[in-house]
C-alpha cells in the first residue's frame, strides 16, 4: 500500500463510510482509492480537506499538503490508467481534477480562510465572506490608491508593497487565530481585509511597470 492510499489513517472518525463500487468493501468517503482492492473511486462530494486528508483548520502544514498532493497525483497520472476499464480512466481523471481544485484551495491562505468561513460558518455569514462594501476599508483603499499613483519612483511604489506585505504577515496570524477561538465573525473580517491587501499588491505590481 502506498501513501496515497494510506492517507485514511488521518481520516476524523465520523466520516462517512460507503462502499466501494468494485469489490463492495467499505471505504471513508472522499478516499481517491479503496483500501482493499485499490480500485479508484468516483470523486465523493466532501469538503477540499477530508478530501486531502488534512484537518478541516487554517493552519495547514504546506510540507504534509504538497506530499499528499503529489503522491495523489502521481498515483493517478494517466499512464496508470493506460490499460484500465473507461470506467475506472474516467474515475481517475475526476480525482485529478478534483484534488486539484481542493490542493489549490487549501494552499493559498485567502482562498483557504474563504473556503473554512463557507464550510464552518453557514450559519454567520452564509454567502461566505464577503464584505467587500466595508466603508473603512474602501475608504482606506481610495486613500491608498492615491498614494500609488502618485508615488514616480520604484522605491515609493515598494514602501507600499512592503507595508502590505507587512500587513499580510499579521492578517494571517490573525485569521488563524479568529479560527482557533471559533470567532467565525473575525475571521471573515480579516478575511476581507486580507482580499483587500491581496488586491493591493495586485495594483502595486501594475504601478510598478509604469514607473522607473
Ligand atoms: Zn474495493
């Protein structure tokens, strides 16, 4: 048994247990592979994280995330499936590109906070988060937006990238944080600010091709 099949060891103990579609045995829902007889399985509707085998939290080990991932992808890559029924080449191909979709959702923070805010938080804010009309953010951005236009030098433009950057750095803790103490409210706050400085440097790496 490879890693990649093994990963239900971190399986939580309430997940759902079905069967599989070859040999019947029972299997936790969202494993990429039956643990008796190997066969891939349909993609089941579960979150990005059962689906990877991670914990559903913010704080993510980016080591453990990219090993499952790649051992995943490698376990169905094509050529594996080269000589396989089309039952099981069409299985294969709708877990690459499901664990693709959950892989680069978990990997990058704000993603990952707006997927955790869904997924734990239907009840306090069920659209997600989004509060992108924030009055004192978009006062702020206004402000800012100003600033980088009127900023002619590269090293003006990169005070504020650093600022941002910074600020990134201290949002994260933060949001981790809100998670940690099931503050779903604060997370989706630092979460919009979060998208706000995310978009920031976006402009920032714009402004900076224009000025010399
Ligand atoms: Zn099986």
């Amino acid at each position: 048994m490879n890693n990649a099949e093994n990963i239900s060891n971190t399986y939580k103990e309430s997940a759902q247990v079905v069967p599989c579609w070859s040999c019947h045995g029972p299997l936790t829902a969202g494993l990429a592979f039956c643990p008796t007889c190997k066969a891939v399985q349909q993609p089941a509707s579960v979150d990005h994280f059962i689906r990877l085998g991670l914990a559903s939290d913010f704080d993510v080990d980016l080591t453990m995330l990219d090993k499952v991932y790649f051992e995943l992808q490698r376990a169905l890559h094509p050529d594996r499936f080269a000589t396989r029924t089309a039952k099981e080449k069409m299985y294969s191909q709708a877990q690459a590109t499901a664990i693709n979709d959950a892989y680069e959702t978990i990997k990058n923070p704000l993603k990952r906070a707006d997927y955790l805010i869904h997924i734990k938080g239907v009840n306090v804010t069920p659209d997600g988060c989004n509060l992108v009309n924030d009055p004192s953010i978009l006062m702020e951005a206004m402000e800012v937006r100003e600033k980088l236009s009127a900023a002619e030098t590269i090293s003006a433009v990169d005070e504020i990238a650093n600022n941002a950057r910074e600020e990134i750095k201290d949002v994260i803790v933060g949001i981790s944080l809100a998670f940690k103490g099931d503050d779903i409210e604060g997370a989706c706050q630092l979460t919009t600010r979060l998208k706000y400085l995310t978009k920031l440097l976006d402009e920032v790496r714009q402004r900076r091709t224009q000025v010399s």
